[in-house]
C-alpha cells in the first residue's frame, strides 16, 4: 500500500491579481509558454531554472501537466544558509535537489480566486505543506507574492523562501507512531546520521513493534552501557540507499548499515524483510525513504 503523491487541490484565496515582470494579470491575457520557459525568461528565477536542470526535472515540468508550482525567486534561495545551493547542484545531491523541487509543486492548475478553504495540500514530492490565510497567505514557512502567472501547463505562484521538506527523524518525530523509535534513535546517537544527506531507507518498527519485544528489553537497550547493541539494531533497519517499495519486492537481501544483510520475501502478498512484515511502504523524506514494520528487526548478534 502506497501513499497518494498527488492531490487535487480547491484552494480559494483573498488575493487579487498581480503583474509579474511587467506582465499583464495571467487570467487577462493567453498564455504562450510553459512553466519552464515563463520562468526561464524572468530574471527573478535564475536559481529555480538551474536547479530544475540540474535535477533533470526540464521534461517534467515542460509536459502536459496541468501544474502548479510555488516558484522561489533568487532572493529566496540567497536566504538558504552559504554554500547550500553550490552544494544542491551537486550531482551526488540529486536526489535530495529533486525532493526539495518536487515538494513546490501540486498537481492540478489551481489558481489565486480558489485559494482559502483549504488547510494543507500534499505536494508531488509526497509531504503536506500547510496553508495560512490568516495575514497575507502563507505556504508553508513561505510568503506567497505574486499569483496567477498563466503558463500552458499550469500556473505559477512566486514565493518568498524555499520550501523544505521533512527530513527522516523530522517524519518520524512527527507521527505518533514512532515514539519508542526516536528515542531509541536519540539514545543510540544516530539522529544526526539520520539526518544527514543520505539517501537512505529505513524500516522503522511502530511502538507497537518495540512492545513485541521480550519484557525489560527495549529498557536494557537505552540505557547508556548498552549503546552500541541498541545501534548495531538500529543500523540492521537502514539501507544505504533510496528502495522504493516496487524494488524493493525485486530483491533477495539487501545489506543495512550495521554490515548484515537482511532477506527479503514476498509471501502471500506481503513482503518481508529479516522477518518483518512491511506494513506501509513510501513514506518520502528529503533524505530518503521511510518503509513501516511491524516487528523490530534483530540482526545475528543480538539474538
């Protein structure tokens, strides 16, 4: 079971319309381009326009569609800390580049007059972004300033900063789930490996999974002369790598940070991995991607 990536969005927004580089209100006058190349002729979006190349993600966004991206202007990207865009344009950060650019776009043409009704919208990339309309309208941390740019694949709202999205431990900390899993990230000192650019699968066992454990384990295991165990399990649940669950189902193993590998089996339509059923698959993070199962995963060692 997958999650949606996409939604339909009936936004309803007390804006009025705005010109954008000189440009007339989109909703008065056809448009001739698409999203790629309206933004690629204003000079406000040298930074998108790079990055979308960058990404690989030109014959996405110049395709049927219909779209709706919240664009950042140069100035928004100038407000990332120093050296983050240098180091997004970087090849081997491609895949955390495409999270970040995906999670600005919505599928649907969704213009400014449909904005106010809604309270989130899940973007392409997969997470929610949260609406405000309570001063101005807000997208997220970002401002929107300028609405309706009319391209003939969709529509372009400009916004004042990057939009970024939840990184692992920021997706788990946040779903009620995975309580006993972040405190045991925490106590085994991984939160910041988890962080980090990756890209990286997790199979993160639910509190329900840790409750499974023999009585006075998962206390045994946090306490501080015993970290080195709790990381080594822990470890046994991350793969190196971004497996989504279509192949993931393709493999026999696959070898997770503690230097084990774990099998992987479909069986009666289940798939499972070290002996855990994965319950949910594709939960998108910037870093990579997160699986759920049921059963916490025990590498040799430690059983």
């Amino acid at each position: 079971m997958t999650r949606a990536m996409m939604t339909t969005l009936t936004f309803s927004l007390a804006l009025s319309a705005v010109s954008f580089n000189g440009m007339a209100d989109a909703q008065a006058k056809p448009e001739s381009k698409d999203i790629v190349d309206t933004a690629a002729a204003n000079p406000s979006f040298k930074t998108l326009v790079a990055a979308v190349k960058a990404a690989g993600l030109v014959d996405t966004l110049k395709g049927k569609g219909p779209f709706t991206v919240f664009a950042p202007t140069d100035d928004a990207f100038a407000k990332l800390p120093a050296g983050t865009v240098d180091a997004l344009l970087k090849p081997e950060n491609k895949h955390k580049l495409t999270a970040i650019l995906t999670h600005h776009v919505v599928s649907g043409s969704v213009l400014a007059a449909d904005v106010t009704k809604l309270k989130e919208a899940t973007t392409v990339f997969g997470q929610k972004v949260t609406i405000d309309t309570a001063k101005g309208v807000k997208v997220g941390t970002a401002t929107v300033t300028a609405t309706d740019i009319a391209c003939t694949n969709g529509v372009i709202h400009v916004i004042d900063t990057v939009l970024i999205p939840q990184d692992i431990v920021e997706v788990a900390a946040g779903d009620s789930r995975f309580k006993t899993l972040v405190a045991a990230l925490k106590a085994g000192e991984l939160v910041d490996a988890l962080k980090g650019t990756g890209p990286l699968t997790v199979f993160a066992p639910t509190d329900e999974a840790f409750a499974k454990l023999p009585k006075d384990t998962l206390e045994m295991l946090l306490k501080p002369e015993n970290k080195e165990k709790l990381q080594s399990i822990l470890k046994f649940h991350v793969v190196g790598a971004n497996v989504k669950a279509a192949d993931a189902v393709k493999l026999a193993e696959a070898s997770t940070l503690n230097g084990q590998k774990a099998g992987i089996e479909v069986k009666d339509g289940a798939v499972y991995i070290a002996g855990a059923k994965v319950i949910i698959t594709d939960i998108p993070a910037l870093n990579g991607v997160i699986h759920v199962v049921d059963t916490v995963m025990l590498p040799k060692e430690t059983k």
